[in-house]
C-alpha cells in the first residue's frame, strides 16, 4: 500500500475518497491501525484524558508528545502521523512554535503538526510552513481553550459564530495549512467550510460532509471508563476483536455510514 502524504490526501478530496483517521499513543495500537489501513494516525493530546487520567489537555507537556509520538512512530509505516503541539509549546510566537514543532518532528518523528485557533494563528501556520512543516489546524471546539469556552460545547450555532469559524478556515488555508479538523460544530455549517476549501477536513461531531473523520481510540472501542461524547461510537460493539472494530470504523467512514445524525449536530 501507498504511504500516505500531505499530496495524497488531498487527491483524495478531489477524488471523493473519505479520509479515515483514529487517534493512537503507543507502538502496539499504532501497528494496528497501520495494518488495518487507517490514513491519519493522530497522537493527539486527548492522551491527557485518555492514558493520564486528567479531565483535560491542558497538564500535556511537550515532552509528553514526543514521547508518544516517538512510541507511534514505532509502529507507523503507511499512515500519516499528525501531532498535536501542546498546550502553551506554541501559542507565544512563531519562533516557540517552531522551536516546539521540530522537536515533535526531529525527536518525536511527527510528519504533520497539529495546533488549535484560527485567523490569530495564521501568522504561526505561515511561519511554519515557510520553514518546511506540514500544518493542521483545528478549529470549532478547541479543547485547549476549554475555560474560554466554558465547557466542551458545540460551537458555530450562530449566524456570527459560523461566519468567523469559516473565515478562520479560509484563513489557515491560505496560510498554507494541510488539513483542518473541525471539532463540535453543526453539520451543514461543516459541509460549507469543507466545500469551501481546496485542503481536505477532519471532522469529529462534524458531520458526514468532512472530507474525513477521527475519533479518539479509547473512546470508538469503549475503553474509556467516563462518559464518552455523543458524537462519538463504540465500534466494538458486534465484533469479535479490537481489529476487526478498527476494519469497522475505517469501512463505515469510506461508505459515508459513519457519522449518521445521531452522532452529528
Ligand atoms: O487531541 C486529540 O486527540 C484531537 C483529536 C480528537 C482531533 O485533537
């Protein structure tokens, strides 16, 4: 099989192709996901909630990141690995943003990294790809800004809302940004941004318009013992082994099944 690259996902935008992505933090998963024919392996700092046990990603160092990303670069041989930059390593100045990123990308064997915000960050994502780094944004429900936020909301259910998250698209778009994961944000309103845009989207509670879809692992093969979000699905239910959940997942994103309304906004 192909690996997969920055070009090839796009191609697959342009072709129809859905992009199937699941989050992974370690070697043994990360194979898997791999062999199964997963596109994105995403070490995503969800790893503060899902293998730290915190109620957000705000405690994730960036020591923390590259470490796990140097465990699923391990495993990873076809897909492509997105890493998130942690919660302040970027946020300051292009300068620490590239500081941090290409200790993700030199020591952590990140191929894409990934950091949250919009038109604030355009000047951080130009920077970057100035300098040789492949960027994905994520816009919507930013988790990083969860206080901001006031919880873990949907976001872009007003008419104003909507219009700055699609400006913030175009945004890092034309910053240069690979792909974008819109996370928590109305279905129709995450159908116009990803048909606005040449770069393909990720969504998680997106809905089935994006150009892909990623869930967190633990949360797709019920492992996580708190409550998990609506938009999310256990796949291991009806299958006999985590491989064959992941085979279900990834066939449910290609057909379009996955996500259906009740698990979209
Ligand atoms: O931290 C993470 O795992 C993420 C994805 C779920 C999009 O940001």
């Amino acid at each position: 099989m192909k690996t997969v690259t920055v070009e090839s996902l796009r191609s697959m935008k342009q072709s129809g192709e859905r992009i199937s992505c699941l989050t992974a933090y370690d070697y043994s998963f990360a194979s898997l996901l791999d062999r199964v024919g997963v596109d994105i392996i995403m070490v995503g700092d969800s790893l503060g909630m899902v293998m730290q046990g915190h109620d957000s990603t705000l405690p994730v160092s960036l020591k923390d990141m590259i470490y796990h990303s140097r465990c699923v670069a391990q495993g990873r041989s076809r897909a492509l690995q997105v890493v998130d930059l942690s919660f302040g390593s970027y946020q300051e100045s292009p300068e620490s943003a590239l500081r941090s990123a290409s200790r993700l990308m030199s020591k952590g064997g990140a191929q894409v990294v990934k950091l949250e915000g919009g038109a604030v960050m355009a000047e951080t994502v130009a920077f970057l790809v100035a300098r040789g780094i492949p960027v994905c944004g994520h816009l919507g429900l930013t988790p990083q800004s969860v206080h901001q936020l006031s919880g873990y909301r949907v976001q872009g259910k007003d008419d104003a809302s909507a219009a700055t998250l699609a400006t913030d698209a175009l945004a890092l778009e034309q910053a240069g940004a690979s792909l974008i994961v819109l996370e928590a944000v109305p279905a129709e309103l995450a159908r116009t941004i990803s048909e606005s845009l040449r770069i393909p989207t990720i969504g998680i509670g997106a809905g089935v318009h994006c150009d892909g879809q990623v869930l967190v692992l633990q949360d797709m093969l019920g492992l996580y013992p708190r409550p998990s979000p609506k938009f999310s699905k256990n796949f291991m239910q009806g299958q006999d082994g985590i491989e064959a959940a992941v085979q279900a997942y990834v066939d449910a994103v290609r057909s379009g099944s996955f996500p259906g309304s009740e698990h979209s906004f």
